[in-house]
C-alpha cells in the first residue's frame, strides 16, 4: 500500500502555528520523517515550533525551489512508493500555490499516489475574503513584469479584463517593490477603478485596506519589505 502525499501548510509569518491552523497539521506532522521543503533551516524550525517533542535527526529532508530541476525531484516520491507517507511544506502558506510544490503534486497524481491537502493560511484567499471584491470570478496573476513600460501595459489589460469580465484580479510583488507598485497602479488605474492591498496576513500588523484609486491618492503607505496582496476590480 502506498504512502500518501500530505500539503502542509505553515505560517505567513511569526506567529504561533496553532492560532492560524488547526490541530490535525500539527498531527500529520508528528507521524511524518520525510520532508519536501524549500529551506532546509525554516523548515526544521516550523516543524520543532509545531512539535516539539518530534526527533530532528529522524528527518530525512528534500529540497524543493524554484530552481530545483524536475529530473533531479522524480524520485522524491520513492518513500511513497514504500509505503511511507511525504510532507510538503511551502516557505509560507499553503503549497503548491505560487510556489514550486505544484511539480510535486503533478508526480504524485501520475503515480497513483494520494495527495491530502491540510487546511491552513493561504495569503490569496484571505486577502480576496477581505477585499470586498468579486468572490465568485477573481484570477490569480503572480508576478507582474519588472519593466515599467510593460508592468504598466499589464495593469492596463488586468483593468480592462476586470471590467469585462466582471472579475477580481490579484497579483503580487516583491516586497520592497511594493510602494513603486502602489504608485503605478496610482497613475495607471481609473480614478473608480478599486484596489485592495492586503500585507502582513494574520500577523499584529496585519493591513487589509479596499479603496478607488481616487481614495488611495490621499493615503499615506509603509509597505516597504512587508508581504502584499494586490488586488484590482474596475
């Protein structure tokens, strides 16, 4: 019988993992040795933080990041196949989305293998809950370009894609790009069009605001190196 494939979520940020997720994460991880992660060293610390009482040395940890090739992750599942169940866990959040875990994912699926996703923190969902926007037709993005001219073009096409589709669109930056970004969507956008901008979800600074461009021309903003939700409804 095969092992099955856990997606572990972890916290957006310091804080204490049972206050954002429940007590069947921290379960799963008790009965796991075997580890997909994107840093070896936050990953041992959310796994101690969470359990505590679970043997370091027991752990057998893989790494998986942005540049890790498919070729050398395709043997990742092999415990699986053993019998032995996997956790993977994301850098912050819930993996597989905006994250390299999907490769995983797509093994496990091609395998036979169960995946389990466990509920947790998930930075785009909890911004678009608190948007006010379009819960029932919204699109994630990702990245916009680097390149003003064309990040600019983007913003433009997410606008005009919102409007005719009557959909919500979210997207995310660097963080220390975010006040540049604010600032595009500032000169860019309608002057109705609203923008939400969600960072530091689920931590003490947490900021959760929706306002038209208009209203956003008058607010004063430090989200300098915090992780941001941007999103955009015309």
């Amino acid at each position: 019988m095969k092992g099955k494939l856990y997606l572990i979520p972890t916290t957006l940020g310091d804080t204490e993992p049972l206050e954002v997720m429940p007590i069947s994460v921290k379960k799963v991880i008790e009965h796991l040795d075997f580890f997909i992660v994107e840093n070896e060293k936050s990953a041992r610390r959310f796994i101690k933080k969470i359990t505590p009482t679970k043997a370091q040395p027991s752990l057998q940890l893989m790494l998986l990041d942005k540049y890790s090739d498919e070729l050398e992750t395709r043997n990742y599942l092999d415990a699986c196949e053993e019998g032995k169940s996997v956790g993977l866990l994301s850098e912050a959040g819930v993996p597989a989305v905006a994250d390299p875990g999907a490769t995983i994912v797509k093994l496990a699926h091609q395998k036979g293998i169960q995946v389990v996703p466990l509920v947790g923190p998930s930075s785009i969902l909890m911004a678009m809950m608190a948007s006010g926007m379009n819960g029932q037709s919204f699109t994630f993005n990702g990245y916009l370009p680097i390149d003003k001219s064309d990040r600019k073009k983007a913003i433009k096409d997410l606008e005009k894609l919102s409007r005719d589709k009557n959909q919500s669109q979210i997207f995310i930056e660097t963080p220390y790009r975010n006040e540049k970004m604010l600032d595009d969507l500032r000169s860019v956008l309608s002057p109705e069009t609203r923008v939400c901008v969600a960072c530091d979800i689920t931590l003490p600074t947490e900021y959760i605001k929706t306002l038209t461009v208009r209203e956003w021309k008058n607010v004063k903003t430090d989200l300098h190196k915090r992780p941001a939700i941007f999103i955009v409804h015309k």
